[in-house]
C-alpha cells in the first residue's frame, strides 16, 4: 500500500464508473440531489457502450404493471425475483417519461395518427415496447451523453479505465484508474460499477469489443458478492456471417466479431418468421409462441436447426423491411443481403447475473453500487425478457445514484500497482484472450456438458494465474482488461458447475429437460 497525498488527491461525492444509460441516469440522479459528480469511462465514442448498440426498445408497462410482470416472470422460466420486478415495473413508465421524453427528448417513433408507437417482441404479449427505428440504443444514448457532459455538477472524463477498487475495512473508497503509470487513485463518497457485460469473452458478440467484465472481476477481487453468473444469453438472430466464418466459430477458432450485428427481435415482433434451409418454419414445433417464445427457446431452436440443416434464414418479406427498418435494411445491404432471407445464428447477448445488489443497487460492501448489465437486481433471472435491459439500467441506476449521496470522501492507502517491468510482448494479451474466447466458445456456449465445465475451469484457472503473474508488475490497460476478463470467466465456469439444472439460459445438455 502507499501512502496519498490528500493535497492533490483526486476527490468527489460520486464516483460513476461506465457511460451507458445505467451509469448516466445513476450520474444525472447524484446530480439531481445535489452530489459532485464524477463519471469515468473507458469509452472514447458512444458506440463503445453497449446501450449504444441496443437496437429493439424500451419497454414501457403502457399502464398495465402486472401484464408486464407476469411476461418477466414466464421469460425467466419462474425464477426472476418478484419483489425486483415489482420494482421494475412500477417505476417503469414514470422514469422514461422524466428521463427519456421530458429531460432528453427523446423522438420515439410515432404512427400515423401521432402517437406513440409501440413494438412488440418475444415472449411479450402485448405492443409495450418504444423504440426509434431499429437503433433506440443511439437514439437514448447520444443526447443522454450531452446532457450529463453539459450538467455543471458533472464532471466527464473519457478514457479512463478503472483498475481496482480502493477498500479498507469492508468499505469501498473509490477506485485506481490508469491516468498515471502506476495508477491514479481517485477516491469518492460512493462508488456505482456501471461497467456493462462479457461481450469480449466469447468470439462473437453484440458487445462492444471492451466489454470485458471489468466491474464484476473488481468487485470480486474485492469480496462483494457475486450471482446468477451462468446465466448468459444468447441472441436467437445475429447475422450468422459467412459460411467460412460459421465453419471457423464452430472449429473452436476464435470468430471475428466485425462481421456481427443484431437482427432486432421487433423484426419477429412485426412478423418475420426464422426458416431452416429447406425453408421450413420449425419454431411452432418448439414452442407454443413460435418465433416470439422466449430467447433461450429461439437461440436453442435456431441452434438445433443450424446443426441438423446446415442454416436458418430470418425471413423479412412478411416486412415493409426498407420503410419500417431502414437503418437494419441499409446494414444487410452493406454486407451484401439483398434478398429476405438472412443467415443468423446464437449469439453471446447479455449477462443476466452479476454482482448481487438490492433495491437500490447497494452491493455487499458498504458505498459500494452496481447497476445495468453488470449488476444482479434479480429482474431477470435465469433469461431476460426482450427491451428490459434498458429500463433496467434506468430504473436501477436513477434509484443507486439517488441513494449514494450524502457520503464524505475518505482518502485512504490506495493499492501499490507496479510499473517496473518492459512491455508485454506485442501478442501476449492477444492470444491470451483468444485462448479465453476459444474455452469459452467450447465449453461456456448455449448448450453446456458438466464435463466440459470442468475442463473449461481448469483451463480458465491456469489463464488467470498465467495473468496474475504479469499484472502484478504492469498496469497496462489491455493487460488489466485481460485480468478481469480471466477473473469473470472463472467466476461463471464455477457458476455453471454448481448448477446442474437446465433452466432459462443455463441449459445442461446431459440434463432431462425438454428443449424448450
């Protein structure tokens, strides 16, 4: 440990670390009451956020809460916490009201007669969610960014990256960033992990490339308590990309994740409908909704189908494809989909567990808050609930960042991170991370076998100690994104391990449950 110097510590009421719509609404609620707020980020650009490529919607309860509840709850296959949904759902409407529509403006689609229009998606059972074309994510993101860059008690600082929590005596003090050499720390009366997903785990993802589970890996490290890890969704429809790229992800290489991107689930929601290669619907034999039964059913079914005929196409001429999705028609005819038919395949989406918090996004360790895809609420359980994510990080973060106020800055012993030794080698965290994305591919993937977990955690572990014994010497950015990817990877595989049940998203493929 070193001792600070309290003079020119960096010091705030607010710590946010994140900049997607979780960590905003967290920093503009903080702002709201009063608090000096910091937000850090690792991103440099909107689109470095996940909240940034989410494309379908909101949703909203559209005045009917226990409708909306009861979607959540059949979603997570019974297992979402009812006391966290409730929470969800009664403040639904009201935040995207203040926040989204009076506080940023944001122009959600209208129909012909000027009101709003409302989507629907899978497993919904109503048209609830709002959306801006197939792009909501930009649409809320972007203006959300100026106003918290533009809001005179917050303070932004772009690419800057969180290392390590500062803690001592089961309280958190604020974190280590990689604005110095050998870390700077910047201490805070409360801290809020708003760091996103794993994305950057697997091969392919709809993440963006530095979502590398830096928040739930330092809160770990920290003692706070971790939950619901092997709980990873897979998207049912991202474009499957070429047929060599499908042939290398199914190989065990590690896949390109540039040639990835979503097909929103409001196209099945409006009715394009998923065909295997002799142009068959097969979803009807799976489950009784079909295309729009839950993500985990789709993802499997799709899966399943690819296996046994070589393909599944999304089928878009139901659609007004160009008119109603121009953003996601001009995408497929930039990779060259002309046609209504799109290859897609599973895809690694979102994380449902994380680090366990409460009702306001309070962690097991004192001033220390999570919120958005990082943090465990209990809303989704074991699968989530399409154009939930959103409302999520915006309920949950308005509500941590309104409770973190009020706390003093302590400037304590900050952890000694070391800088002495020559740079890695030029592919040393490179390959290091496509060994991770390979087990994780392998072994971590749709469907997993409880020999396979095993093998993916002793391949895991040895990564991680592999790591450790660079970090302790180097701070390097890249090099910690590695660490807290290694120390997240193992925390799922030991999820996995211990539950060997197929439900939601974890299915155990030596388990007796039915596909769907």
């Amino acid at each position: 440990m070193t001792e600070t110097d309290t003079a020119t510590a960096t010091t705030t009421d607010v710590l946010v670390v994140g900049s997607g719509i979780a960590g905003c609404a967290a920093a503009l609620a903080a702002a709201r009451k009063g608090a000096d707020v910091l937000l850090v980020t690792k991103a440099t650009k909107p689109d470095d956020a996940s909240t940034d490529w989410a494309q379908g919607g909101i949703s909203t309860t559209r005045g009917n809460p226990p409708s909306l509840k009861e979607d959540i709850i059949e979603a997570s296959d019974g297992t979402a916490d009812p006391d966290a949904v409730d929470v969800l759902v009664e403040h639904a409407d009201d935040v995207v009201e203040d926040v989204l529509i009076d506080t940023l403006g944001v122009g959600f689609d209208q129909s012909d007669d000027g009101t709003l229009d409302y989507t629907r998606e899978a497993a919904h059972s109503e048209y609830r969610i709002l959306h801006v074309d197939a792009a909501t994510g930009t649409h809320i993101l972007r203006p959300f960014l100026n106003h918290v860059d533009d809001h005179e008690r917050i303070d932004v600082r772009q690419d800057t990256a969180a290392l390590e929590l500062i803690t001592a005596e089961g309280r958190v003090h604020g974190i280590v960033s990689d604005e110095e050499p050998t870390g700077k720390p910047i201490y805070a009366g409360a801290t809020i992990l708003a760091t996103g997903g794993i994305g950057a785990l697997y091969g392919r993802s709809t993440n963006p490339d530095d979502a590398t589970g830096d928040g739930i890996a330092m809160a770990a490290l920290a003692g706070a308590d971790v939950d619901d890890l092997e709980y990873i969704q897979f998207h049912p429809t991202a474009y499957a990309g070429s047929e060599a790229l499908s042939a290398s992800k199914r190989s065990g290489e590690a896949a390109e994740q540039d040639d990835t991107f979503l097909l929103s689930e409001a196209l099945r929601g409006e009715g394009a409908v998923l065909r295997n290669a002799d142009g068959e619907r097969f979803m009807e034999d799976v489950h009784p909704q079909a295309d729009l039964a839950p993500r985990d059913v789709v993802a499997r079914g799709v899966e399943t189908e690819r296996n046994a005929t070589g393909e599944v196409v999304l089928d878009v001429s139901p659609l007004e494809f160009e008119a109603d999705f121009p953003a996601l028609a001009e995408t497929c005819r930039d990779r060259g989909i002309d046609g209504d038919e799109i290859p897609v395949a599973p895809c690694e989406h979102f994380l449902c567990g994380g680090i366990d918090v409460d009702d306001r996004g309070r962690t097991s360790l004192d001033r220390l808050y999570a919120v958005g895809e990082c943090a465990r609420t209990g809303v989704h359980g074991a699968n989530r609930l399409a154009s939930t994510s959103l409302l999520e990080g915006l309920v949950w973060g308005l509500r941590a960042g309104g409770d973190a106020t009020g706390f003093e800055p302590e400037v304590v012993e900050s952890p000694d991170l070391l800088n002495r030794d020559p740079e890695l080698p030029e592919r040393f965290v490179t390959e290091k991370f496509t060994r991770l994305k390979r087990t994780m591919d392998d072994y971590l993937g749709l469907e997993r076998d409880p020999d396979d977990i095993e093998r993916a955690s002793a391949v895991l572990r040895r990564l991680k100690g592999e790591v450790d014994a660079y970090t302790r010497t180097r701070t390097a950015r890249d090099l910690y994104e590695l660490r807290h990817a290694s120390v997240t990877a193992v925390l799922i595989a030991r999820a996995a391990s211990e539950n060997t049940e197929s439900v939601g998203c974890h299915y155990v493929a030596d388990d007796e449950a039915p596909l769907a």
